[in-house]
C-alpha cells in the first residue's frame, strides 16, 4: 500500500490531483481550511491508493509525496 503525503498549508484547492486520481479517492476536504483560507486536498481511502503518483506529478506546487 502506498502512503501519500500533503503538505497542506502550501495546498492552494487547485484541484489537479482530484482529476488526475484514477481511483478517484482525492478530494478537497471541505471540513478544513489552511492558513491560505483554501481547502486542501486529502486522500478519502488511502487503502485504495495504488501508487500512481499522478496526483503528484499534477500538483503545480510541489504539496504531495507518495511513498510505496
């Protein structure tokens, strides 16, 4: 299983990462708002993350690690 990683005060809510997810389980997390005032992106089932890392590689800032 993979872990991925967001580092969400750098998040800015762009939302790349929720259409790049082929599983789909990216999101923004409409419960949480970082000091920039965005909602940042998070993994809904990270059990069923396999990976890819295209989330990563479509975030234009850098915020997201995925380690296998």
């Amino acid at each position: 299983m993979a872990k991925v990683t967001f580092r969400e005060e750098r998040c800015k809510g762009c939302g790349l990462c929720v259409g790049a997810c082929p599983k789909k389980i990216v999101a923004l997390d409409e419960t949480k708002l970082n000091q920039q005032g965005h909602h940042p992106a998070k993994v809904t089932e990270p059990e069923k993350c396999i990976g890819c890392a295209f989330c990563a590689t479509m975030c234009p800032d850098c915020v997201i690690t995925v380690e296998r």
